[in-house]
C-alpha cells in the first residue's frame, strides 16, 4: 500500500512527536541540547547538531528526528526568521 500526501505527513513520524509532547519533563534534562529520537528512544543528544546527527546515522538511522530542548532556566528568548 503506498502512502501520499496528508497521509503521508499525518504518519510520519508520529511516534517521535506524540512522544516528545507527553515527555516534556523528562526532555527537561537535555535543556540547551538537540536530542535525537527514534520511536520512543533517545538515541542521542547533545549541543552540536552535527554529532547528534552523526551519532544517530551511526545507529544506521538514515534520516534521525532531531529537536532542540529549549532551556527555560535562562531568560534568553529564541527568535527565527
């Protein structure tokens, strides 16, 4: 069975979000870090994105869901363009 469009986007990687928004406390650890996921497990962490990535591709994960743990100890505020 092949899977497009709103399908597609609505699955992919359903279990990475759905478990990153109920585990928010448990990311409070790896604040200031980006975090890599595969399914339910953190498959590597921290604060240079190109060895998070590099870990997880290490763990034969092509394409790694990576996020960033906002620290929210700091008063910084984040701002993108």
């Amino acid at each position: 069975m092949n899977i497009s469009g709103k399908a597609a986007t609505r699955c992919f990687r359903q279990a990475e979000i759905k478990w990153q928004e109920s585990h928010w406390k448990e990311l409070l650890q790896y604040a200031g870090q980006w975090v890599a996921l595969e399914g339910e497990t953190v498959v590597a962490h921290g604060e240079d994105l190109s060895k998070v990535v590099e870990t997880a591709r290490g763990k034969s994960i092509i394409i790694p869901y990576v996020f960033f743990v906002e620290d929210t100890e700091t008063d910084a505020i984040a701002m993108g363009l």
